[in-house]
C-alpha cells in the first residue's frame, strides 16, 4: 500500500503526537488545586482515585499539620517493633499531593517483616540506633545495608523489603513514600491469610520440604551485607 505523502498534512502529525503524549502521561495527575485536605465529615458516596476534597473555605492549617509521629509506637509484640503511618486519611493536609509518612520504632532485637508497597517508593531516615535495611530485586539479588543515625535508604517501587535492629539499642526511623495510599503487601498475609483454604495447602507443602532442599540455602546471602 502506498502512501500519498500530500495526505500527511501537519494536523495529522498533530494528532499523532497528541496521542503519544497522552499515553506517556496516563498516570495520576497533578492537583488542579493549590491543596485538597481530605474531608473526613463527608460520607463516600462514589469511589474515586483519592479523597473528597474539603470546602476551600473551611480549610485552615491544621490540616496541614499532623502529629501522629511525634511519639513512639507500642514495641511489646511478636516483631518488637511498630510502625505509625501518615497518609491522606490520617493527615488530610497529604490528599492529592501524593505523599505520605510513617515512623518505625524496633526494640534491639526488632525486625520489619518483609513486604511491599506496590504503588510507591519510599525513602527511610534513621533518627536514632542501627537499622539494616534491604530489598529483593526480581532477579533474587539482596541489596543491603547498615545505617546509622543521619543515613538515608531506598526501597524502590514494589520491591520487597525490609528492616531489622542491627545495634544493641532501640532504632527508630522515618519513612516518606511517594503515594498518599501506597498499599501494603505483607508475605505472610498474602500467602497464608486469604481465604478459601488455599494458604493451608501452601503451609503443607512448605512443611513437605526435605532438609536436602535446604542444603544449598546460605542465610549469608539472604541478610548478609
């Protein structure tokens, strides 16, 4: 098929590259606001890709002020640590700007299980102690490190990851995700606890593993530095 070169006019390429330019930014939006602090008196009524806005006359700046991390989380628990999160629903200020904050307090012998976050990356900052923190790419590769106080980490989007004391005192670090509702996808929650009965088919064929399959399992490799 041959192509009359007189019918490519440049609306044409207009409209091409209009299109190609939707695609490449098909993801969330920016604001078309200055700021959208989360209503939290309204009732959802329609689901939508955020929260309902408040009346731009009732905000003021306590919405853009939170709390929720200045004091430690309760650590008496089976990982001996806890973490408080911040997001669009806890902080209205963070609604529609695609943000949000946690703190993580570990006992010395505190861990972080491994999870995911698949809508975000995120960033840590070790406040105080010794934090080791890693994550698993999708080749199997661990990438670790120890920090100490003033250190900065990355968990890139949707990697599994995790943390764990390294130090002989408590550690506590914050976080900073680049979605204001980044999601949490828990290892343990996503293969055991769902429902139907299929995670106890999953735990008796872990369970069936001979001690020759682990042979060749070097913990080194998986929390080593």
């Amino acid at each position: 098929m041959r192509i009359n070169k007189q019918s490519i006019t440049p609306l044409s390429f207009l409209t091409f590259f209009s299109t190609l330019a939707a695609l490449g930014f098909a993801g969330d939006g920016d604001s078309i606001h200055d700021f959208c602090p989360t209503d939290a008196a309204q009732q959802q009524k329609i689901f939508i890709n955020g929260l309902p806005c408040k009346n731009p006359v009732n905000v003021t700046s306590s919405d853009f002020k939170s709390s929720l991390l200045s004091e430690s989380g309760d650590t008496d628990n089976f990982y001996r640590s806890s973490t408080t999160i911040a997001t669009a629903a806890e902080f209205p200020g963070l609604n529609a700007l695609g943000l949000s904050a946690s703190r993580t307090d570990m006992e010395a012998d505190g861990n972080v299980a491994p999870h995911a976050h698949p809508r975000a990356s995120e960033i840590i900052f070790v406040r105080s102690g010794v934090v080791v923190a890693g994550f698993v790419d999708s080749n199997n590769r661990v990438f670790q490190k120890r920090m100490g106080e003033g250190d900065v980490f990355v968990f890139p989007k949707g990697l599994l990851h995790y943390c764990f004391n390294g130090g002989f005192e408590g550690a506590t670090f914050y976080s900073v995700m680049n979605s204001q509702n980044p999601g949490l996808v828990r290892i343990s929650g996503a293969m055991f606890a769902g429902g139907g009965g299929g995670g106890l088919g999953v735990v008796e064929k872990l369970k069936s593993l001979s001690r020759r399959d682990l042979d060749g399992v070097n913990v080194v490799e998986l929390f080593g530095e």
